[in-house]
C-alpha cells in the first residue's frame, strides 16, 4: 500500500485458495491507473531459481578464470624470478672468476717486478761500481779500459733486460708485432 501510494511499482505475493501467485503492479502515466499482472508462483520461482543457477554457473566460471589467471600469473612471475636468480647466480660466478684471475695477475705482476728489480739492480751496480773504480783510476790507462769493457759488456746486458720487460709489456698489451723473416 505505501508503494503504490508513492506511485511506485511493486511485486506481492498473494493465495487464492491453494493457488499462490505474484501480483505485479505498474503505474499507468501519471494517474490513478496501473497495470496489474497475476503470474503463477512456480514459474515465478522456477525462473528465478534458473536464474540463479544460471548467475551461480556464471560466478563459478567467473572465479575459476579469475584463479587460471591468478595462476599463470603466478607461474609467469616465478619463472621470471628462477631466470633472473640463475643470470645472477651466473654473473657472481663470473665476477668471482674474474676476480680470482685479477688476484693472480696482480700476484704474478708483483712477483715479476720484484724479479726485474733485483735483476735490473745488479748489472746498474756493476755499471756504477765500474765507472767510479774507473773514476778512482784516471792515471793508470789499462785499468780504466778494463773498466769501461766491463761497463760496456754490463750495459749492454742492461739493455737486453730492459728489451725483454717492453717486449713483454708488448705481449701483454697485445701490441706485439710478429715478422716472418730468415733467422740464426
């Protein structure tokens, strides 16, 4: 009675004897009338009930495409992490190796120099103590020749050394030029 005092549609239920049904009411225009439908309560019911079996069906669908998606997602996201776990479990290792082969060049470059220092040492030492015994001689002419050969002979072993340091420097740079030439 309040809707339809509002002008409002409505659906009642109401028996008429063992018969029960739905009684809809619509207002006509805007005035007193309305359309007025008597519908049996079963098909009412029965379509109702198919709706809603149809709208649960649908739901159901909805959610298990909802949970494939929520899956694949899933699935996607975690082979995305394995693969970027195992780049980087890869690239730590390559930087570990990498790492290693620096220690050891930095240990053999320190050794090598170490090396070359006491082998560049004892031909300057020869070569100095040569020139001032030579230096301390000036007036006996034999014993300056003498030391300006030995100095001559030491230099010359000096040169050699430091040919083989650049040469390696070369090798080691990747500048070192190779001749195909005749040789003893």
């Amino acid at each position: 009675r309040e809707r339809v005092g509002r002008g409002e549609p409505c659906l009642m239920p109401f028996s008429a004897g063992s018969q029960r049904d739905y009684l809809y009411l619509r207002p006509m225009g805007g005035g007193d009338w309305y359309l007025c439908t008597a519908m049996p309560s079963d098909l009412v019911d029965g379509s109702i009930a198919s709706l809603s079996g149809l709208l649960m069906t649908n739901a159901v669908l909805m959610g298990c495409v909802v949970a494939l998606a929520i899956g694949a997602c899933f699935l996607v996201y975690t082979r995305v992490v394995r693969r970027n776990t195992r780049l980087l479990a890869e690239e730590k290792n390559r930087a570990e190796v990498a790492f290693e082969q620096a220690q050891r060049a930095n240990l053999a470059k320190s050794e090598f120099l170490s090396r070359m220092s006491h082998e560049i040492r004892t031909p300057m030492n020869g070569i100095m103590g040569m020139t001032s015994i030579a230096l301390d001689r000036v007036g006996d002419d034999e014993k300056v020749r003498e030391c300006l050969e030995k100095v001559a002979v030491t230099s010359r072993h000096l040169m050699a050394l430091i040919n083989d340091i650049l040469d390696m420097s070369k090798i080691e740079s990747g500048k070192v030029e190779i001749k195909r030439e005749p040789f003893e």
